[in-house]
C-alpha cells in the first residue's frame, strides 16, 4: 500500500511539474575541458608576491576624495 502511495504521489508530482520529467543524472560531457589546453598564467615567485603585499596600495582618486570628505 505504501509503496502505491508512493507512485500515485510521483505521478501527481510529475504532473504539476512537467520540467522536472526532462532533468536527468547526466555523465560529464565527453569534450576535454575547455582549460586543458590553455596555457597557465604565469605566477609570481612567493618572494616577490610577499614584496608587493607589503606595499602600501596606491589609492584611487575616488577613495582620496572620499577620505577628504571625512577630515
């Protein structure tokens, strides 16, 4: 009994959202990612990463007008 009710519900469910008959567990496209065969960017060597986070960032004309605002 349990397991009708179950089925009758699926069905009714499946009725008012007919959308969701479409959606399906899908394996990964068969195409290589679109990634694989684009170069990498070149990275930074740690050292000079650490470098230029030590910097005090160069502000823009828009936040120095703001801290104008606020003096």
């Amino acid at each position: 009994m349990e397991a009708y009710a179950a089925k009758q519900a699926n069905e009714h469910r499946q009725a008012q959202e007919p959308w969701r008959r479409d959606v399906k567990n899908s394996p990964l496209p068969e195409y290589p990612r679109r990634w694989e065969n684009e170069p990498t960017p070149p990275h930074k060597p740690l050292e000079q990463w650490l470098a230029e986070e030590g910097q005090p960032r160069k502000r823009s004309a828009a936040w120095l007008a703001l801290e104008e605002l606020f003096k």
